[in-house]
C-alpha cells in the first residue's frame, strides 16, 4: 500500500517520508491520522430493518390465509344462495386484502433496498386496508406498529 500523498510504500503503516500513520478500516480502505480517506474506499452495506422484515412476513402470511380462507368458504358452500353470500363477502374483503397484498410487497421492497420511501409508503398501505375494513383492525394493527417503528429507524 502507498501513501495517498506522497505515493510511497508505507512501512508498518506509517509512511517514511511524511510520517503520517494511517489505519486499516475493512479490507479495502485506511484513513490517516488526520481523518482524510485514503484512495481506496468500501461501500458500505445499508443494514436491513428487522422491524420491516418481520412486518413484510407477517403481512404476507396474513394475506395468504385470508384469500385461502375465503376461496375455501365458496368451494365448500353447498346450495347456490351460500356461495351466492360466501361470494359477495369476499367482494367486500377484496380491497381489503389488496392493501394488505401492497403494504406486503412495498415492505419487502423497502426491506431487500433499504429504501425509507418505500417503507413509509408499505405503513401507509396497512393504514389503508384498516380504513377500508376497521372489523380487521385487530388482525393487522402489528403489521402497521411494526412498519412504522422500521420506517422511523431507517437511515437516510
């Protein structure tokens, strides 16, 4: 490794011409004493919010079970007026779950990115589908408290 200003081979990490001692930060950069970056720079790793991976989780499972269940409930009807009804109950739910199904795939978006856009907009979503269906509010209120607290925690 050479010295970012005088373009010398440092010895034990110090350089032999202006005497600047430089440490190694990860496996591709060093800072010298004063603070300045050397050359050579990482890019570092964005960590992933678990508060928004468990959100987008139990957002997907809620999903998957409540159009299992309500596909089941109009297979299983038996005369025509109960399908009739088991019908006309999954069109009132199905904006319902289609707010769940986005609040769902913007949390794993902003999970897989890192992105605090998409995290606010997967929250917003859960706070959409308990506007639309207030019955529901104690089945998915986790996923709302969950997707906020990993927007809030978020870096820039």
């Amino acid at each position: 490794m050479n010295c970012p200003k005088c373009k010398v081979e440092l010895k034990d990490m110090k350089c032999p011409k202006c005497g600047v001692k430089y440490k190694v930060k990860g496996a591709n950069s060093s800072t010298n004493s004063d603070g300045g970056k050397s050359s050579s720079r990482v890019k570092t790793k964005k960590k992933k919010s678990i508060w928004l991976l468990i959100s987008a989780i139990l957002g997907s499972l809620y999903f998957i079970y409540g159009i299992t269940y309500f596909s089941n409930l109009i297979r299983d009807s038996g005369d025509g007026f109960e399908m009739l009804g088991s019908a006309m109950a999954l069109d009132m739910v199905m904006p319902h779950f289609l707010m769940v199904f986005l609040g769902a795939l913007f949390n794993w978006l902003s999970w897989a990115m890192s992105n605090k856009a998409l995290a606010l907009t997967g929250a917003i979503m859960y706070c959409v589908y308990i506007a639309m269906f207030p019955m529901y509010t104690m089945y998915v209120i986790a996923h709302v408290i969950l997707s906020f607290i990993g927007f809030v925690r978020m870096k820039k």
